[in-house]
C-alpha cells in the first residue's frame, strides 16, 4: 500500500446494535476504518441473510456517505466509502456466473461501462464459495479469507505458516481480545 491507501484511524464499533427496521437486530457496523487519503471503511461481518440484504448494504453505505458533511461543507468534501461484507450466506446465486466469493459493486454507465465516480464501492465476500485450503491459495486476499474462515480452528503455527506477518499479529490481538473476555 502506498502512504496514502494506509488506515490512519480505526473503530471498533459494537457488535450488537439494533437497527432501525424492525427485522434489523443484528450487527449494523463492526470496523470503521479510515485511510490517509480520507477514504472511509465500513466493514461487517454478518452470519445470517436478511430479506433485502442489498439495500440495507445501501442504507448503512449512505449513512457514512452523508454523516461527512457537517455545517459549512461542500459535496467536494466528501470522501469516497468503501463497503466490506464478509458473509456467510449466500448472497448471490450459487452459477457459474457468481462462483467467486468477492464481488465488487460501483456506479457505471450501462452501455459503455464508464465508472461515475469511486465514491461508491462495495464489496462482499461470500465465505460460503471460498473453498481453497492451505496449500492451493493463490494471493494475499485468499491468506486473510481462510484466516477469517478458519482461523478459530488453525493453531499459531498454521496461521504462521500461511507467510502473512500481518495474520500473526492479528491472530496474536484476537487472542488477547478473547482472553479479557474471559
């Protein structure tokens, strides 16, 4: 990453946040992350599909949109918001088409294919499609989806193994957040 894509700032936001819908009683953020060139994060975890998943994504993607404009701002102030969500359900159909576990969603002009802006990204990463073991991972992104997999099963030398510093640091932090919880 250059200097710039960074995280600068991190939140840690609580898991367990009732939402403003009625059926919305899950996590609504679990991360906020923000970058040094002011791009905002919103990451989630979510373990169970919601009907209308896709606009919910929206709905909580706009809030961190809009909440950036306080008094006395302009829309050239305004940050791009990048939207992760790892899921473990299904969200797209399980054909050819859709076999990967990461899709990215942007704004584009139908025809031509032209991106109107990188203010709006989102990610989600099925966990249910990503089927690869230890031994066939191909790049960095697929390390970090096995460790969020099956990184509560792995021992310390395995999550070493898969040759990420990072993996063990953050093996080592969620260690230490278990044991306080103890």
């Amino acid at each position: 990453l250059t200097a710039e894509q960074r995280i600068v700032g991190l939140t840690l936001l609580p898991t367990h946040v009732l939402g403003p819908l009625y059926d919305d009683k899950e996590v609504v953020l679990d991360l906020r992350a923000i970058a040094a060139d002011g791009r905002q994060f919103q990451v989630e975890v979510q373990v169970r599909a919601y009907d209308s998943y896709a606009e919910r994504v929206l709905f909580y993607w706009s809030g961190l949109y809009h909440g950036q404009l306080g008094a006395g701002k302009t829309y050239r102030d305004l940050n791009p918001v990048v939207a992760v969500h790892f899921l473990f359900f299904n969200l797209l159909p399980p054909d050819e088409q859709h076999r990967y576990c990461h899709h990215i969603f942007d704004v584009r002009e139908r025809s031509s294919g032209y991106r109107l802006t990188d203010h709006l990204e989102l990610h989600t990463l099925e966990m249910l499609k990503f089927k690869k073991d230890s031994v066939s991972l191909a790049d960095d992104e697929e390390r970090w989806l096995l460790f969020l997999k099956r990184g509560h099963e792995m021992t310390t030398d395995e999550v070493a193994s898969l040759g990420l510093p990072a993996l063990v640091e953050a093996e080592k932090k969620l260690s230490h957040i278990s044991q306080d919880k103890l």
